[in-house]
C-alpha cells in the first residue's frame, strides 16, 4: 500500500506528527511576533518626544541606551529560553514572551523618566528574546529537513507582513486617536493599550493552536546548565561559527532599520518641516514600511535559494548583499525624498536576506536534541549584535551623522562575509541534523 502523502502548507512539508494548523498558527506567530518586536522601537522618538520632552540633540544617545540595555537582558535569557523550551516544549515560551512584551508596552508611554523607560525596555526586550528564539526553532521543528529553506522563506513572508502592521497601521494609532480629540499623551496612551490588549489576545490564541510537543523524551533529565553550554560549545563547528555570526548582525540590522531609520525621519521631519510627533510617526512609519515590504516580496526568493544552494554560500551573499545596502545611507541627503525611498528598498533586501539564511545553516549544523538551545545561543548573538551595533549607533547619530548607525551594520556584515569566504570549505553538515538531506556537491 502506498504511504499517504506527507501534509503541506504552502509548499512546506510537514514534520510527523505536526498539523497544518500548527504550521498556520507558526505563520500567524511569525506576523504577531514581528508586529510587536518592530513596533516598540519605531515609536521611541515619539514617545521622547512627546511624553518625557528629550531634546533631538540628546535622542540618539537615548535610543542606543535602550537598545543595550534591552538587548544586555536578552543576553542574559536567551540561551536559558532555548534550553527551557527543550524541556518543557516552545508553547509555553512562546507566551510568556508575548505576556512580557504586553506588559512593556502597556507601561511605556506611562514612564515619568528614562530610567524608567530603560526598565520598561528591558520587560519588553525578555518577552522579545522569547519570541525570536522560539519563531527561528519552531520554523525548523514543523518541517522535513528538506523544506528549511521553505520554512524560513514563509516566516519572512509572515513576517514582513507583522513588520508591515506594525509601521503602517500599529504606529499610526496615535495619529488616529488625536483625530478623535484626544491630546498627544492621552492618544499615546490609549493606543499603547489597545496593543498590549491585543497581544494578550494573541497569546491565548496560540496557546490554543501550536503544538503542546517538547523536543524529546528525554530532555527533561537533561541539566539546563549542560544544555546551555552544549549550545556554545557547537561554536567549535565552522559552520555553526558562521551562522552565529550572521545572526549577530542579521538581527541587528532589523533593529538599526525600526529605530534608528524612524529616529532619523522623524527628527527631519519635527525639526526641518515643522510636523507634529504624530505626523513625523506616521512619515518614518511610511518609509521603514517600504523596506519591509520589498522585504516581504524577497523573503520567498532567499528561502527558495535556501534549499538550492550550498547555505554556508548563501549566508556568504546574503551579508554581501545587506553589507552594501546599509553602506548606500551615505548618498541619503533628504530623509522625507527619493533618495531614502530607494535606500529604503535596497535596505529591505539586505534585510530579509540576513534573517533569512543563517537559520537554515545551523539547522544544517546541529543534532535536533540540542536545536532550541542552539538556536537560543543563535539569537543570543543576535542580541550581542543589537547591543553593541545600538550603543555604538546611537553614539555616531549624534556626533557624526544619522546615517552611522547604518554605516557600522554594514561594515560588520561585510566582515561576516570575510570570515564566511575564509572557512566555507570547511563546513560540513551534521549527518544527525540533516539527516535525508540529498548532498550538495563541493565546489
């Protein structure tokens, strides 16, 4: 008797025991999550604006000291995320991360100081170190070893589709609630809390709908301590090495392109055409929105190539590609004009190219008993490089110029492709991991 065929989603092929309302409820993740993870940041000029009255001179300081600090907690968790979610299941990080981030952005327009703001970033930063360790694991435990490249490429689509809400509908609220005849604060306010209930929303929903599955039977006699360093010794492995260096500057580059993009439109804007805070929101909204959807139009592109192309090799173009791309603010000399619309473009292809292909390679890379925690330390590194790309960002916007945050992404992408050119021969892919994974020949 022949076998029945294996369940798809979009292409995808489906991991036994995994159903496609799983996998749907993987993609609505990937849109939510995205959503909530692009929206805190674009909207931090605006509330320094309007809620605590920080001078422009002083407000790229202030957004790198967010970034850090925030990404200094994700530091702190993310590998414990991944090694949680191998014992216990990924349901159950994947709503507390969005329980955290509605309590941050509840809280946030509330803030009397910055030091407040910093600690709310902070909340907000651990419920988003959840979401995207588990968003990257889960997109690989849903499917064959064959559809990762297809998996990725409709978490990029999903994803670039949450991005698109957050900027062109999600920030644009405070706008709308003034419409209404609120004030700035009480517009501010209320459409801050209308997403935190929406997340909640959200979280219940999911709770309902993705798989209640842990990793494995025996990961729970695992120590978490053994299961965390197990994730940074794979760091031996060139290929693991190369796939933790891209997400150090992949997930970077998304949090250069939300906050400080929106930082440097909406200043121009306040500053140079006289536009109020909701109004300069909604114009950076309109240009961080055309960089996630040609985003969203490449992301199946790079997830095709994915599973075409030797990975190692494609992470290697992909950082080429971003490296460039973030280099080409330098020629912006009109943030609101068709110079930074264009930039905007190539940026979104560097973009999704960078988060989209240095997944596939460590899924290539490592055993499945140790992927959540694997991909726990992955994003710990991307992490690392919000950190250290935000404090030193934000430190060039103020005393050089708005395009430095951009600068200093793409130079470090460029260096991730140095190091990729110099040990893509000597990656090898787990037989473990990639199990049933027809070879691709060396070149």
């Amino acid at each position: 008797m022949a076998a029945p065929p294996t369940p798809r989603v979009l292409g995808a092929q489906l991991a036994d025991g995994v159903t496609r309302g799983n996998m749907w409820a993987l993609l609505s993740f990937a849109t939510a999550g995205t959503a909530v993870v692009s929206f805190l940041p674009s909207t931090q000029p605006h509330i320094l604006t309007t809620i605590l009255g920080v001078p422009e001179s002083a407000q790229g300081t202030v957004v790198g000291l967010l970034g850090f600090t925030a990404e200094l907690a994700m530091i702190i968790s993310l590998a414990w995320y991944g090694a949680l979610s191998d014992r216990f299941g990924r349901r159950l990080v994947v709503i507390a991360g969005l329980l955290l981030c509605a309590v941050g952005v509840a809280l946030f327009p509330f803030a009397g100081n910055t030091a407040v703001l910093v600690a709310l970033r902070v909340v907000f930063g651990l419920g988003v170190a959840a979401l995207n360790a588990m968003m990257s694991t889960i997109a690989i435990d849903y499917v064959r070893t064959r559809s990762r490249g297809k998996s990725y490429g409709l978490i990029g689509v999903f994803g670039g589709l949450g991005a698109l809400v957050a900027v062109l509908v999600l920030v644009r609220l405070p706008r709308t609630m003034e419409a209404q005849g609120l004030d700035a604060v009480a517009a501010t306010r209320v459409s801050f809390l209308i997403i935190a209930g929406g997340i909640l929303v959200v979280a219940g929903l999911l709770w309902l709908t993705l798989s209640p599955a842990k990793a494995g039977p025996a990961d729970g006699h695992v120590p978490l301590t053994r299961l965390v360093r197990e994730g940074l010794v794979l760091v031996r492995d060139p290929g693991v090495a190369l796939s933790y260096a891209a997400s150090f500057v992949a997930r970077a580059d998304l949090a250069i392109v939300v906050g400080f993009m929106s930082l440097w439109i909406a200043d121009h804007a306040v500053n140079e055409r006289g536009m109020s805070g909701a109004e300069a929101l909604a114009r950076a909204g309109a240009v961080v929105g055309v960089a996630q959807m040609v985003a969203l139009a490449c992301a199946p592109l790079f997830g095709w190539l994915g599973d075409r192309m030797r990975r190692q090799d494609l992470v290697i173009v992909a950082q080429l590609v971003a490296g460039c791309a973030y280099l080409s603010t330098l020629l912006v000399t009109d943030p609101l004009g068709t110079d930074m619309m264009i930039v905007a473009v190539l940026i979104g292809v560097g973009e999704i190219a960078g988060i989209t292909t240095a997944g596939p390679l460590l899924a290539q890379q490592v055993p499945a008993d140790v992927r959540g925690t694997a991909f726990g330390v992955h994003t710990l590194c991307g992490a690392a490089g919000i950190m250290i790309l935000s404090a030193l960002g934000g430190l060039l916007y103020d005393v050089w110029r708005p395009a430095g945050p951009f600068v200093a992404s793409g130079v470090a992408g460029l260096l991730v492709a140095a190091f990729g050119l110099a040990v893509r021969r000597r990656v090898r892919a787990s037989a473990q991991a990639d199990l049933g994974r027809e070879a691709m020949p060396e070149r």
